[in-house]
C-alpha cells in the first residue's frame, strides 16, 4: 500500500468522527471479500472503511479523497454477483449502511429513502401503504436500495410487465466526485422529459457518483394469482415464452423457471416430490382478485397449447409459498455443496431456445474443466437464461476456478453478442468492459471513458470497474 493508513485514517475520523472510521485488517478484509469465487488480493485492501451518516459526511470523504486522489468504492451490501462489489484498487470504501431514513408521502406520491436501507426492510415499510418496491434480487434481506439503484436491476420482474426500478425514480439526491451534491428530477410524480440527469446516474454503478437520497414513485401494490406448469423439457418451457410473445400476450409480473436438474434439487429442499422434468411458476397481476383470475385463466388457456405435464392456478398460499422458494433453494443448495460458476443470457426472445441449447452446450464442453454439470433457472419471461457450471467440491485452486469464470463469461457473452442480448440484471462493467467493446465496438466503449471522465477527471470513484477486471 502507498497510503499513511494512520493520516488517512485520522483525516477520515474528523470528518465523519472516530466511531465511524475503521482502519483494521479484519475489517478491511471483510469489505474486501465478495461473492466472486477466488482470493483476495492486497490491492483490493481497502485503506480505510468509513461509515458516513448522512449527505454532507459523503461530501466530506469525497471531497478529502478527490483533493488528494485517493480511490473511493462505494459500498452498498456488497452482494454483487459479477465483481462490483470488489475494490479493484487500494481505496476508501465508504459505506452507505448507516444512511436509512425513510420519509412516505402518500399525499404526493412518493417516497424518499437513504440508499443504506435494506430491500427487505423497506418493502415492509413500504406495505402499510399498500405499495410495491419494484426491485426482486434473490439477496432482498441484505441488498440495499442504493446497491439496487446503482445497478438499475429489478432482479426477477419481467421488463415487459413491470420495467425497471430506475423508471420509477422521480429523483437523486448524489454527490460528486469532488463532493458537490447535486439535487435532480422532480417532486411531481410527472416525470421530466427530455435530457435529464437522472437517467444517467440511475444505473451509473458507482462510477460517476454516490447516491444519498433517492425519490421513488409509490406505485399501487398488485395483488396477484400464481401458476405452476410442470413440463417434461426445459425446452417446452423455451417454446411457452417464444410464444407468449409472438402471440402479444400480456406478461406476467414473475416468469420463473427451473430445469430438469435444478427443479429436483429445489423441490426436495422445499420438502416437495421432485417433478418429473422442468417447472414453470408465474404469477399474474392485477388490481382485484377477479381481475388476477382473470388473467390467470386466460394464461392457462395459452399454456394448455404448449403440451404441459400438467399446469394449475395455486390457491394454497403454503404450496405456492413452497414452489417460490424452491427456485432460490435450487441455488442456494448448490452454492452450499460445491463451486458454481453463473451466465446471464438474454437472448432476443425469438433466438431463446437456440441460445439456451449453445448455453448449455458451451458449459458442458469447457476447456478449463472436464467433467462439471449444468443446471440453469431464472427469470425465463424476461428473458433470462441462467446457465450455471456446477462442480460438487470446493477445494479447487484459485487459478483453475479463474480459468472456468473467465471461460463461462467469455463464452457465453459470444452467445449474448451473436442473439442481440446484452444483461438485464447485476451491472454492465466489472466483469462485461470486455463484452462491452465486443458487442457495442470502441465508440461506445470510448463515450463510456468520456463520460466518466466527465463526471470524475481523476478516477476516483470505483477506480478499474469501467476499465474491466481479470
Ligand atoms: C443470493 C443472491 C441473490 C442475488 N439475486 C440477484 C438477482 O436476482 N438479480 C440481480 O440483479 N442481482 C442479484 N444479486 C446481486 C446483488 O444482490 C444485487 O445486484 C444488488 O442490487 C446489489 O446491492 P448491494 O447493496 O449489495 O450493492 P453492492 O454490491 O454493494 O454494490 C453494487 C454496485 O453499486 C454501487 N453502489 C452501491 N451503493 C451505491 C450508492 N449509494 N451510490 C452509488 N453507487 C452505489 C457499488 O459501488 C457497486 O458498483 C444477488 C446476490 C446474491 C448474493
């Protein structure tokens, strides 16, 4: 490390003060680590964690490291899939943890929250207002608003049906590089037309700004009706959401599915008989329960053309509450027996089939390992392939499990390139600066550095993330 830990971290407890500021290497190792499967480095060791309280201590932090260049990584939860979540230099992180307020106004319309607040948490504060979050990440106890804002994911929703969070953000509250805060879009829930700088910090993953306040539209909680459909392929399932758009159908508000491997393995942990191939879950919305009814049965009608085993409304709240959960329980029991390594594939849904077929091949056929499985699930009515090469052990070298990361996305971002699709969820650099100059050419990936550059001249915030990462 070049930096005097000890200056740095006085110079952080004036600003913030002393409780606030933590310079240990327990603490710094823990802010280090993320969901990516190999080792911490040295120069992802932070300098110092620091846990500003409110908008005006960001502003500190920030406007201390932009005076002295230092390196600043935001940090939400930390629960990034795809590297965000790393320090990919020696830097502050500054976390937003203790940054929660809360403020609901029904009379207007909206919501203000800190960017700290848990998913979860503010879901409940939210449902007194009968409103719906629109952001659905299997991590909702522990990922943050800001984390979720940052990355503009709304996680397992279909886009068709519900958009994504950042269309319901009225406005940020941000800091700069150089800790100017800067207040956008409106308190009307008519949202601004035209050029707008909201539009660019929503999903900006902490590369041009840190979020510290962000106003969301309180948006009429749906109620809703669920189906099952069991089928004997994953690919029946494929040929369901071809159809459900070639046919203009309206899209459910969750499109989930489990293949034939993944569906025995989330079933038997939920406590449910393991189905005889994949399964489909959907859930329908709508304003009454008439109304979830339905539409409910209309999609039924248009599911008995695809050759289901067998496909049903669930009235039982325990049952459908089960069948839910086996999707989460799929990837949870896998992360828990050995080492996976994931894709996001997000075809144009008229490729979906062929692009699941060549995912799945590609991660049966890897060059860096012999002899891993294949499961794969996701948000398939978005449309979301997740391909996951699986081997039940965790005792693999570092290398070797860098070698099939690097692999999976290489080759499955080709997959994603060739079929027009480009990532729904988890960010769009850390791991994808690669795939970025791939799909979109230099001139994109050279107005990316412009922009940011813009915003920060000298790299401050999340410093490696834009110019890609192993
Ligand atoms: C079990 C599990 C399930 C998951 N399921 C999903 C899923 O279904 N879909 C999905 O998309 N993701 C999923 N994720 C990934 C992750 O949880 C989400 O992307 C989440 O939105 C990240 O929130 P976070 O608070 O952990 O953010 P972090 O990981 O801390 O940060 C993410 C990025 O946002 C930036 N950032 C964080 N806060 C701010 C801020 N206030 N201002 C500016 N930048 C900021 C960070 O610098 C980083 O670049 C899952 C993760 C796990 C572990």
């Amino acid at each position: 490390m070049t930096e005097d830990l000890e200056r740095i971290g006085k110079d952080l407890s004036d600003r913030v003060g002393r409780e606030h500021v933590f310079t240990d290497r327990p603490t710094a190792l823990a802010y280090a680590r993320d969901t990516m499967p190999w080792d911490v480095e040295d120069h992802h060791m932070p300098y110092a964690v620091v846990r500003p309280g409110n908008t005006e201590d960001v502003s500190a932090v920030l406007r201390y490291a932009s005076e002295r260049a230092i390196p600043v990584h935001t940090h939400g939860s930390g629960t990034s899939l795809v590297g965000l979540g790393r320090p990919k230099t020696n830097a502050i992180v500054l976390d937003t943890g203790r940054m929660q307020d809360l403020a609901i106004y029904p009379e207007r319309g909206y919501f203000e929250v800190g960017p700290g607040m848990h998913i979860g948490k503010l879901r409940q504060a939210l449902a007194p207002h009968k409103a719906l979050l629109p952001v659905f990440p299997g991590s909702e106890p522990v990922a943050t608003i800001g984390g979720s804002i940052a990355v503009n994911t709304s996680a397992h929703a279909v886009d068709a049906t519900l958009c994504k969070p950042g269309d319901y953000v009225l406005g940020l509250e941000v800091v700069l590089p150089d800790g100017q805060i800067l207040n956008t879009g409106t308190e009307s829930t008519r949202k601004p037309a035209g050029i707008e700088a909201t539009k660019f910090l929503v999903g900006s993953e902490g590369l041009l700004c840190v979020i510290t306040r962000i106003r969301m539209r309180l948006i009429p909680l749906p109620r809703t009706a669920n189906i099952v459909a069991y089928y004997k392929r994953t690919e029946d399932i494929l040929d369901v959401v071809m159809a459900m758009y070639r046919q203009g159908l309206p899209t459910p508000l969750f499109f989930e599915y489990l293949d034939e491997t993944s569906s025995r393995i989330g079933f038997e942990a939920v406590g449910l008989a393991p189905p005889v191939g994949a399964v489909a879950m959907m859930s329908m919305g709508s304003a009454t329960p008439e109304g979830c009814r339905a539409k409910a049965e209309l999609f039924l009608d248009f599911l008995a053309g695809g050759n289901p085993i067998e496909a049903h409304i669930v009235e039982d709240n325990d049952e459908w509450g089960k069948i839910w959960s086996s999707r989460a329980e799929a990837g949870n029991y896998c992360y828990r027996r050995g080492s996976t390594f994931g894709s996001e594939v997000t075809p144009r849904v008229d490729c979906l089939k062929t692009a699941f077929l060549e995912t799945r091949d590609v991660i049966l056929n890897l060059d860096s390992y012999q002899g891993n499985e294949f499961y794969s699930f996701g948000h398939i009515g978005a449309p979301t392939i997740h391909g996951y090469a699986f081997i039940p052990s965790k005792d693999i070298p570092n290398e070797v499990k860098q070698a099939i990361t690097l692999e999976v996305r290489e080759k499955t971002e080709a997959i994603n390139v060739k079929y027009g699709g480009c990532g729904g969820e988890w960010g769009l650099t850390a791991q994808r600066a690669g795939f970025l100059q791939k799909k979109y050419g230099p001139v994109y990936y050279d107005f990316l550095m412009k922009l940011k550059k813009t915003f920060d001249p000298n790299n401050i915030l999340n410093r490696g993330n834009l110019e890609g990462w192993l």
